[in-house]
C-alpha cells in the first residue's frame, strides 16, 4: 500500500501532468515577474562558470533564470514528466539537462553542484522527516563552500496579490488549498501543497548543519511603477515568498 509521501507526490505530478499550460501560464503571472524574478536575480548573483541544481524546476523557469546568470551547466529535476518534456522541447540546444526525479530519492549520480536552487518546490514534502531527507541529499551534491537558495511559502493563511491559501487545520504538516489568480482575479488554479513554518525549515536545515540565512523579497522598479508603492506595502512587509540561502 502507497505511504502518504509516495500518494502526495503521485498526486501532484498528475495534477502538473494535467494543468502544465494553466500552472505554466501561472509561473509567468505579475507577481513573480514583478517580485520574485528580480529577487531571485539579486540573490543569485553571478553564476559564471557555475554548475547549478534546479530541484522543481517544472517547465524550466528557474532553470533558464539560473543560466542568464551566468551558470555553465544547469540540471533541472520535477516529478511531472509532462513539465520535463516542455522543459526539454523549449531549451533543446541550451546547456540544461532535465530529469523527471524526486528530490527526496538520492541524487548523488548526478554529481556535484555550486548552487542548489528549490523554487516553491518543497512544500510538497508531506512529513518532517522528508524535508530532512530531501535536505541531505542538497547537502550530499553541493561542492564543498556550495550554496543552497530556496523560496517557500511557509503560511497556512494568505489572501493577497493574487493568492489564496486555505488549510482547514492550521496544522504543520497538513495540506493546504493553494488558488492562483492574477491582479485582476482571473483564476490559473487550485493545487494542494503541505504547509511548514518557517521555524521548521530553519531547525531542519540547522539539524543537518546549514547555516541560514533568510532573505528579502523585493519589489522591481517596474512595479512601483505600474502599481504604486502603497498597493505593494503590505507585501513589503509580510511578503508570502520567503527565501532562505543555505551553506
């Protein structure tokens, strides 16, 4: 009988092998082009000559952002093999790899890495003791002095920017209803993740020996300008992206 981590992951490639245009179209949604994306340049930095780990890379945003920062190679792993075949169809002749994988299986085989990305990736993690197991194995395939970035969303509770969150427990390590909608309301889709605080990502990663440190969101010129600085305060000061760099 399945355990409740292979259901979970089973489940959420189906729904990504099923919605890969809605979630895809989602990915590009003003809310990451205008706050995530330039975080996520920032703090990536330049990557020249670097050889980078994209863990849920889906149809490779993360990825081609990773090589326009300069990385050398890029590896994209996703459980959904629809994604990976989208992945591999819009950056055939690039120097990104993909595979359909899960990061909580062993991935020593694909060698050592500079920088390990997860991109609203490990909130499917369904037990304390997966994101542990998912953890190690970043720790396994960083170089030494290699670097983990990650972004969660660790909130049972969120409506704002375009995003719902709704967990009818409250509860750590129980599912939540995640609904995706740009400024204007129009809805991309629902999806369940697995919500953790942001105190658990932090105790896990230091269990395991990372130091963290947790990161600004950021706000590009182009949406102060389009929106107004009053319309982005309460993200601001709350932002649902949370991001961690680990090492």
């Amino acid at each position: 009988m399945p355990n409740r981590q292979d259901s979970m992951f089973a489940d959420t490639a189906a729904m990504y092998d099923a919605k890969a245009n809605e979630y895809a179209e989602a990915a590009r949604r003003e809310l990451r082009e205008l706050t995530l994306q330039p975080a996520l340049i920032k703090h990536l930095g330049n990557l020249s000559g670097k050889r980078v780990l994209d863990i849920g890379c889906a149809t490779g945003n993360s990825s081609r952002l990773a090589l326009s920062c300069g990385a050398q190679e890029v590896v994209g792993i996703d459980f959904s093999e629809k994604e990976i075949v989208t992945a591999r169809e819009i950056d055939k002749g690039r120097s990104i790899k993909y595979f359909v994988r899960n990061a909580a299986d062993d991935l020593s085989d694909l060698g050592k890495f500079d920088f390990v990305t997860a991109i609203l990736s490990v909130h499917y993690c369904t037990e304390r003791a997966m994101l542990e197991k998912m953890f190690r194995n970043v720790q396994k395939v960083r170089k030494p002095n290699g670097k983990f970035l990650a972004v969660v969303v660790p909130f049972s509770s969120y409506d704002g920017y375009g995003v719902k969150i709704s967990s009818p427990t409250g509860q750590e390590g129980e599912p939540s209803n995640v609904s995706l909608s740009d400024f204007q309301g129009k809805k991309f889709l629902d999806f369940d993740d697995i919500y953790w605080s942001e105190k658990t990502y932090q105790e896990v990663l230091k269990k395991i020996g990372f130091s963290v440190e947790w990161l600004p969101c950021i706000v590009s010129g182009e949406g102060i300008q389009k929106y107004g600085e009053g319309f982005w305060q309460k993200f601001l000061d709350d932002p649902i992206y949370k991001i961690f760099l680990a090492k």
